[in-house]
C-alpha cells in the first residue's frame, strides 16, 4: 500500500490527436493514474476539421484541454511543434514530476530526451508501429494495445479457467535474466520489485501484458526457468515476493 502521506507526481498529458486513437482515451486515463496525477491534460490537432471529431465526446467527458493548431503548410505537422512549444513551457514552469507524451510519432524523440536531461520523467504511449528511438527516449513506454488488456480478459474468461502460457523469446530470457542477477543477493534470491525496476530501465517498453500475463509475477510464476517465493516483510504487514533462476535452470543466451 502506498504511503499516505508521500506526495502524488503532477504529471502533464500532451496528446497528439493525428496519432493516437480516441478510443483508447479512457484506459490510458485509468493506465496513467497509476503513475500519478493529471493536472495538465491536453490534446492537439487541427479541430477545425472533420478528422478530428470521433475525440470530441472523450475531450469532455474526461476534461481534456482542445487546443487548436493549424495547418499552415501543407506537408508540415504543426501539431508536434505546438505540443513541443507548450511542453517546454510547463517543463520550464517547474510544477510538474513527469509527462505523459501520447504519439505514435518519431518527432517526439528529441522532446522526451530533452524532458530525461531536466530530471522529470518521461511516460511514452503509442502503438506498436512506434519507432524504436521514441520508445528509447522515455523512461517508461506503454503499448496502447495492452491498454484494458484485464478487463478483457476477466469478461470473456471462466472462473476455472487456466493461466495462459508464457510466449517465450530469447529477449525476454536476456532481459529476466540480466534484470534478476542485477536485483539478487549472494544466494541468487531477487525482490520481485527491483527487477521490475531493472526491468523497465533495460527496455522502456518492458510491459508483462505483452507476453498475456496481467503482472511480472504471473509471468515469473509460468517461466519454466524461475521460481517464486512469498517472504513476509520486517513489519509483518504483507509478503515480499522473490524470484530467482532455478538451479540447474538458468537460461542460456
């Protein structure tokens, strides 16, 4: 449980409304409350248009600030350099933790690393046609198609039903792998937390629902190379969970 009395990061979502699907808006709302508070929610695009008007319900019923761009050259997307201006003004108003940037974009690269150099954090969310450098720049990438994955998944699913199994790859192995060793103590056991930190700063885009797995533990729990154990903490409020190669198990390269 979170601690009551640590301060909630403000965060900014800046939303490029060329690219990004409108309804995808309330699970990204409901996915970026996990990370803290939108104080500053903004979507650009030129609305003047008709291309725009599938967002036009979303925008307000989730409070999320139109602002209009034109067009003014044919060929050049206007809409990122309006997102970038007002980006850098609230980076530079010094009342924010981190944003949120909303784009399946590459223009957005240089903004992402450029808000990392100043300290604040920087959550990417696009589609999985998002270049890899954009994905890079952020500290955190959310594919949006993993958005609502749960819900989904809870509707259409039987109480008995059984827990998917693991899409194995030779990256994820790389990554368990690097992520645990880096997280254990002398006798190979990691917190679970800390390799999913470890996780997520070796690959931005390191999400367990793109494997079919809700959570790092359910994923953990199915990988045939790693074994799960509960620990209660010091206080005796709630198990720590930890993770560690089997013997015998460990995964090659």
């Amino acid at each position: 449980m979170a601690n009551p009395t640590q301060r909630v990061p403000r965060l900014a979502i800046l939303i490029d409304a060329d690219n990004s699907n409108p309804d995808t808006l309330p699970d990204l709302l409901a996915e970026i409350a996990k990370y803290g508070n939108a104080s500053v929610r903004r979507a650009y695009g030129n609305w003047t248009t008709g291309h725009l008007g599938k967002w036009k319900t979303g925008l307000l019923t989730h409070s999320v600030q139109p602002i209009q761009q034109f067009n003014y050259t044919t060929g050049k997307n206007a809409t990122d350099s309006a997102m970038i201006i007002d980006a850098m003004d609230l980076l530079y108003g010094g009342h924010l933790d981190g944003f949120c940037i909303v784009s399946s974009d590459s223009d957005f690269t240089r903004l992402a690393a450029r808000i990392r150099e100043q300290g604040l954090t920087v959550y990417g969310f696009g589609e999985r046609k998002t270049p890899a450098p954009f994905v890079a720049a952020c500290d955190k990438f959310v594919y949006v198609d993993n958005l609502g994955a749960e819900a989904e998944e809870d509707a259409g699913k039987p109480a008995e039903a059984k827990a998917p199994r693991l899409r194995r790859d030779r990256k994820l192995d790389a990554l368990l792998r690097e992520a645990v060793d880096a997280a254990s103590d002398d006798s190979g056991w990691a917190q679970l937390g800390a390799v999913g930190s470890n996780l997520v700063r070796l690959a931005s885009d390191f999400d367990s629902r793109s494997y079919g797995f809700r959570k790092l533990r359910d994923l953990v729990t199915a990988h045939p190379g790693y074994e799960v154990q509960d620990r209660p903490s010091a206080d005796g409020s709630r198990n720590a969970v930890y993770i560690r190669a089997r013997p015998g198990r460990r995964e090659r390269s």
